[in-house]
C-alpha cells in the first residue's frame, strides 16, 4: 500500500467539523437580534423621533442605571413574587385537576361547561374585582395569575392524558400492571410532552397576569414602574420595562427546556431530530 493511499483517510479525519444545528440556530438568532437593534439604532433620530420608541443605547443605558443605582431588585422582585406564587399554584391545582378528570368521565362531562364559562371571562375584567375583594397588595396578582395559568395547565394535562396511545394500557395490564403502576409508568411519562407545553405556554400568561394585576392597582413591580414611566412620557424607561419582561420570559423559557430534556431522554429520537442536532 503506498504513502498516499494511507495519508488521504487520514486529512479527511482532520477536517474542521460542521457547525451543529443548535451553533447554527444560535448563530441565526444572534445575527436576527443584531440586525433588528442595529436597524433600530439607526432609525432612531434619522427615520423617526426618539420620542416614540426611544432607541436601544438609550435603552441599555437606562436599564444599567436602573439596575445599579435604582429599584431595579426591588420591582424585580415584586412582580416575580406574585408571578411565582401564582405560577406554582395555578401548576399544581392544574395538574391534580387534569389528572382527576381525565380519570373521571362523568365528572369530565358535568364540570366541563362550567370550566368553559369560567375560563371565558376576560382576566382584565376580573383584575378590579380582585382589588375591591383581596386589597391592593399581592394576593390579588397572585389570584389573577393564577387564573391564567390554570386553565392553560389543566387543559393540556387533561389532552396529554386521553391521547396515551390505548396499546400500551393494554400492554401494562397484560403485564400485570395495577392502577397505581399504570398511571406512574405509562400515563404520566406518555404525557410530559403535553404537560411541558403547557407549563412553557403559562409562563407568558402568568407575567402577563402580574403586570395587568399590577396596572390596575399596585404601589410596586414592573407593571406599576411602566405605568409610571408612560404617565410620564419617558418612552426609555417603558421600552426598558418591556425589555425586561422579555427577557424573564426567555430565561425562564429556556432553564424549563432544560428541564424537559432532562425528563424525557427517554423518548425516541427521530431521524429528522437526530439530523438536526448533528
């Protein structure tokens, strides 16, 4: 065998590899974001007046301020108090409500229209209702948030639930496996993937519920800073508000993918999702 025919094998082994489809996605968003605020940047004061939407460097600026010489914290914590407490509460109570019914037609068929009702109420319209009856402080954006993120739980739970393929009950019980077993090893892991749905769609619900609590009567919090800023014409600090809100919304998005790629390695991967990730 020559030399050549032994070094060729080895120069395509030390090729630089392609990027991995997560490098290119990532990449992709960093260049969209970039070309978004850098248009921004140069519309601000050319195309339009600053007064409107402000512009991203006033914005950081203002942001760095707040964060280091203001409330910042202070609000911060405010809003995601009430947000946190309302999330896990409207989780839990959705969760042990989706589990229930869909174990229950009967109970599913009654309690079904009511639920319909309810959830049709517009929360905006609730928000001044749960001033007058719990007061100004955080219980009434606890309870506003919590009806939001309720019903987006309990409606995914109670769908991932009935959509368990029926073969693999029926498996489990030719197995011999009992109600209790059923449930935790096949029902419940064959759902996660609706549940987390629905977890990571009751997030911009439950942010949503705090700022609108916070709106409508508040002394604190992010929703009540914006408010404040907007009274008095200072578009930087609304932006800055908004930009914010956002960004809690994506972290707290992304540490739940996490999350749920963790529980649920368990699944198989796909042709097209093994593509992707190379």
């Amino acid at each position: 065998m020559s030399i050549e025919a032994i070094d060729l094998p080895m120069a395509k082994k030390t090729e630089a590899p392609a990027l991995s489809y997560r490098s290119k996605v990532g990449l992709t968003r960093l260049a969209l974001v970039l070309v978004v605020f850098g248009f921004w940047e140069f519309a601000s004061g050319s195309l339009f007046s600053t007064f409107w939407i402000s512009k991203p460097s006033l914005i950081a600026a203002y942001i760095f301020k707040w964060i280091f010489y203001g409330d910042f914290f202070y609000q911060l914590s405010f809003t995601f108090g009430s947000m946190i407490a309302g999330f896990t509460l409207g989780t839990v109570l959705g969760l042990l409500a989706g589990v229930v019914l869909s174990r229950s037609q009967f109970a599913s068929d009654v309690l079904d229209p009511f639920l319909v009702a309810i959830n049709g109420i517009p929360r905006v319209a609730l928000a001044p209702l749960f001033v007058v009856w719990f007061g100004i402080d955080m219980l009434p954006k606890i309870i506003l948030v919590f009806t939001l993120v309720f019903f987006v739980i309990f409606y995914n739970t109670y769908a991932g639930i009935k959509s368990v393929d029926r073969r693999f009950t029926d498996l489990a019980f030719v197995m011999g496996a009992n109600a209790n077993e059923l449930f935790r090893k096949v029902i419940l892991p064959a759902s996660l993937p609706h549940i987390f749905l629905g977890i990571k769609l009751s997030i911009p619900y439950a942010l949503i519920g705090a700022i609108i609590g916070e709106f409508v009567a508040s002394s604190a919090g992010l929703g009540w800073k914006i408010q404040m800023e907007t009274s008095l014409y200072n578009t930087t600090g609304t932006m800055a508000g908004l930009i914010v809100m956002m960004f809690i919304v994506v972290a707290m998005n992304s540490m739940l993918a996490v999350m749920e790629r963790q529980l649920l390695r368990w699944q198989p991967t796909s042709r097209f999702a093994t593509a992707q990730s190379q």
